[in-house]
C-alpha cells in the first residue's frame, strides 16, 4: 500500500500590516509630487519668481542691505508659486473624477482620504523648495559685503508657509467642490481679499489677517525697534495650513480617525493663538525705546575715533559702516583749506523711529558744530547726500546753518561734497531732486534738504569738468573769502577762475 503525501504549498509574502498603506502613501506622493512641480503653471511661477528674485538681488539696496529689511523682501514672490499649486493641485485631486477612475481606484488599498494625504504631501514638497529658494535669497543678500543687522526666522518662514498654506486650501476646496471652476474662483476672492485688507489705510490688526504683512516705506529701523509679530504671524500661517490640511483628510473619509479629529482641533486652536496674539498693540518697552533711539541717540550707540579729528557713532549693527563714512568724509575733508582740515567732526546715526515703519519724517538738521547726521541706510544717492552734509558742516559749521545757505557758498560746498566722486557730473544730477545739471534745483542731504540757484549750477558744472587738483589749489587758497556769509556767486567764480555766471545771482 502506497501512502501519497503532498507538501504544504509555499506561502505567499504579501504587503500587509500598518506600514504597507502608508509605503503607498509615499509612492504616490513622490509621484504627485513629481507631477505638480512639471505642470506648466508650476513651472512658469518658478521660473518667474527665480528670475525675478535674482534679477533684484544682484544690485538690491546698492549692495548695503540690512537683513531686517531683506528677510521681508522674501515674501511676497513666493505667493506667485502658492497660486499656481493651489490651481495644480485642485486639478490633480479632481483627477480621477475627471477621467471617471474613482471606481478604478476604490479597490486599491489606499483610500480617499490616504491619496489626499498623498496630495498634501506633494504640495509640502514644493512648500519646502520654496524655502530652499528664499534661504538662497537671504544668504545672497547676507554675504554682501556691506549687509549689516539681523533677520528674523518668522518673516523668511512666511513665504514658504503661504505656499503651504494655498496648496492645502487647493486640496481642501477640490474635496468639498468637485467643480473645476472652484480653484480660479477662489484665487481672484483672494486677490480681492487681499486688497481690502493690504490697502492704503489699512493699518489695523486686520492687515494681519493676509499672508503677507508689508510696510509702504523705505524707513530701514535697528532691528529691536521693528515691532513685527513675525513669529506669532508665521504661527498663524502653520495652524491655518494645517487646519485646511486636516480638514481635507476629514471630508475624505478620515473622519472616523481619532487623531485627525483631534488634529484639526489643534490645528484651530493654534491658529486662534497666532491671530490673536499677532494683533496685540505695540508693547511699551518698543514705543519707549523708539523715542530713545530718535531723540537721544547718543546712549544707544558706539563711537569710535578715526585720527585726531573724527569721531564716528553708530548703532550697534551699523558699526561695520563706519569705514565707507570714513571714506567718503575723507575724500570731502581732503579738498578744503583753512581750519576745515583740522576741524573735528563727529559723524552721528540718526533715526526717525517714533513712527515706525510707516513713518516717513524728516530728520531735523543738527545744530551742534560739527555733527554730521548720517541714515540707517548706504549706497546709491545715500553716497553723494553725505558728502554734501559733511562738506556743509566744514562750509557753515552746522547742519542747521547749511540748511540756511542761498550765497555763494552754496558753490563751495557742492564742489567739495563732488569733486572727488567717481563721476562727480553723474552724481551731481543723483543729488538733485529733478535729477537735472541745469536750472536751480532741491539738493537732497541727510536731513533738510539745500537748494542751489541757476547761476550756482552753472559754477558747479564747470568746476566739476576741470581737473580737481587746480580748483583744489585755489579752494584753499581762498579758503576765507570762499567760505565767508554773503559772498556772492559770482565773486566765487572768479576766485575759482571762472567768468561770471550768465545767470542773475537770485541770492542777493
């Protein structure tokens, strides 16, 4: 008798257990992922923002930014990108829908609400390489060589939250909205929203309901003076994503999960505690200081002798700058005569903070002998405006006085604050308020601004185009008369060299 025995047939391995779904979470959102960032409106906003973002960087702030500023100046581009995932990825979530695949994909082991996981994921994907984007712009503006100040991790945070946050709205909308129309429909309510709540006037805590925050000012301020809920705003921004990010994965089947119910609870929460804390009035600690740094600027700063006769005080970030004041104030104090080339000056950093951003006021002119204001910002016509207050402070003895000037040695103190310029003509036209080589004209200083009359023009412009070493030679040999109250223009010219102005001398 035969006994027949069959083995036991082999077992199969089969992808099974916790991990195996959410392996094919990741694989389709690498695809998804993949996809989104080759979708040609994707596409077309990178390539828009990148182009644009270096085409700024390479000459932003005449290459003297201060990073409290320039961390800002990452924000707004990068809405460009938001807009274009939350069209892309809407589209991609209405996909199956479209083609008529939902059938297909209900026997897959990933459900609705993994595949809108999957969604978000690419969309997070994109969100970081826009972060990569704005720390290559940071890091460009922080390695130039005349950057100074801080930047706050809040305000570059913005702009790849945005896109977060836009992307999981897109994703949101297509699982509440099945409607292909409901992506474009939502960016123009947000352009519009984002009128009414940027626009001018606007300077309530409602502004801070918007994705970005930003100042209609060329105000540069010391970082501890800026007042900016920057990291209660970007808080806000995180728990409105994830708020509109759980919300989807709710309405597509997760509902019945423990962990997102009480995610989205979170989420909310912490939304509430960004927008409410990002709304609070400006502290009394920053209101006091910014009257201190604006009136009595001298206790916050830190002074420095450069020789015998030049004194430079600057706020604390700032100190980097003293050696292109140096240079400049150098170059000015180099062409005059008499006790001008041994008269001390102190170089000061002046602000306007009590206003804050939004504040444009004048600095009022100094008027104590010798003190030279200089801004928060450099480069640029920043270069030419110092130079014409420090060769007014050497003419007329104070920024007040110089202020004051309509005589003659208006001519002077151009031709010293000019000549030793790279192109003194180019500069010339930069300082000036019409930017014009002819005519009277506003001259543009650090504090109030001078004023020069035809016939002082015409002096000006044809000093500027002989040699400097000559004119030099006869500023300081007529240094006296050159420097002296009332000494008309033409009188000037013809110590200088020069035949009279055809224009009237308007000064008197």
């Amino acid at each position: 008798m035969t006994t027949l025995t069959t083995g036991t047939p082999a077992a199969t391995v089969t992808a099974s257990g916790p991990r195996a779904p959410w392996a094919a979470v990741f694989v389709l959102a690498r695809f998804e992922a993949r996809r989104l960032l080759l979708r040609a409106p994707v596409l077309i906003a990178f390539s828009v923002y990148l182009g644009g973002t270096v085409w700024r960087t390479r000459t932003s702030w005449d290459g003297f930014p201060a990073l409290q500023d320039a961390d800002r100046a990452t924000q707004n581009a990068p809405l460009l990108v938001g807009l274009a995932v939350l069209l892309c990825v809407n589209q991609a979530v209405l996909r199956s829908r479209r083609y008529d695949t939902d059938r297909h994909l209900d026997v897959l082991v990933v459900p609705p609400w993994r595949r809108t996981v999957a969604h978000l994921l690419s969309v997070a994907a994109v969100a970081l390489l826009t972060g990569v984007c704005v720390a290559g712009q940071f890091t460009w503006e922080a390695l130039k060589p005349g950057a100074v100040g801080h930047g706050s991790p809040g305000e570059l945070l913005t702009g790849p939250l945005s896109v977060l946050l836009l992307g999981a709205f897109g994703v949101l909308l297509a699982r509440l909205l099945a409607f292909s129309f409901a992506a474009p429909l939502l960016i123009v309510l947000l352009l519009f929203s984002s009128l009414l709540t940027t626009g001018p006037g606007n300077e309530g805590w409602t502004r801070w309901l918007s994705l970005t925050v930003g100042e209609n000012t060329s105000t540069t301020l010391p970082s501890e003076l800026l007042g900016r809920p920057a990291a209660w705003h970007a808080l806000y921004l995180t728990g409105l994503a994830l708020s509109a990010a759980l919300l989807a994965v709710l309405v597509s089947g997760g509902a019945r999960l423990r962990t997102v119910r009480a995610g989205v609870a979170g989420a909310v929460a912490l939304t509430l505690v960004g927008a409410v804390a990002q709304a609070q009035d400006l502290s009394p600690e920053i209101t006091e200081a910014r009257t201190r740094f604006s009136v009595t600027p001298e206790k916050e700063q830190r002074c420095a002798e450069r020789g015998d006769t030049t004194t430079y005080c600057a706020f604390p970030e700032w100190g980097a700058r003293t050696d292109d004041w140096a240079e400049v104030l150098d170059g000015v104090r180099s062409l005059a005569g008499g006790t001008a080339q041994d008269r001390p000056l102190v170089v000061r950093q002046r602000v306007e903070a009590r206003y804050g951003l939004d504040g444009d006021a004048a600095i009022d002119p100094s008027t104590r002998p010798g003190e030279v204001t200089v801004g928060t910002a450099w480069g640029g016509n920043r270069v030419p405006e110092f130079a014409v207050a420090v060769a007014g402070v050497l003419v007329a003895g104070t920024e007040a006085e110089a202020g004051d000037l309509c005589d003659g040695r208006m001519v002077t103190v151009m031709w010293l604050a000019l000549a030793d310029r790279p192109d003194p003509m180019s500069d010339l036209r930069r300082v000036r308020l019409d930017d014009s080589d002819a005519g009277s004209a506003v001259v543009l200083s650090q504090t109030n601004p001078l004023s020069m009359t035809t016939a002082q023009t015409e002096v000006v412009r044809e000093l500027l185009r002989r040699p400097k070493d000559g004119t030099a030679a006869k500023v300081k040999a007529h240094w006296a008369e050159l420097t002296a109250p009332r000494v008309t223009t033409d009188r000037v010219a013809r110590l200088l060299g020069l035949d009279e102005p055809e224009a009237k001398d308007e000064c008197g």
